[in-house]
C-alpha cells in the first residue's frame, strides 16, 4: 500500500508523470483520485485532468 506521505517525496513533475501512466495503464481508480489530490494540494496550474477510466 502506498502511503500518502510517499508522495511528498515525489517532484512535482514525477507526480504528474505518475498520473499519466496511472491513467494510461487504467490503474485503480483511488490510486488516482489520491494523485489528483496531491496535484490539487500542490497548486500545479498547469495540470490537465485527462482521467480516462
């Protein structure tokens, strides 16, 4: 499991990449919601959501 403080560790645009491909390979959809929530807390402008399930 992976917990929610490991992403702090991540820059943001590893995070964004991560999104990307977790989006790309259909991974769980909590997974997810958890990047997006780090990219909302983060203030990444320049984010596109492009969630496809």
């Amino acid at each position: 499991m992976v917990k929610i403080s490991s992403l702090w560790e991540l820059t943001d645009e590893k995070l964004i990449e991560a999104y990307h491909k977790a989006t790309l390979l259909n991974l769980d959809e909590n997974f997810i919601e958890m990047l997006i929530e780090e990219i909302d807390n983060r203030g990444i402008e320049s984010f596109k959501i492009e969630y496809v399930s």
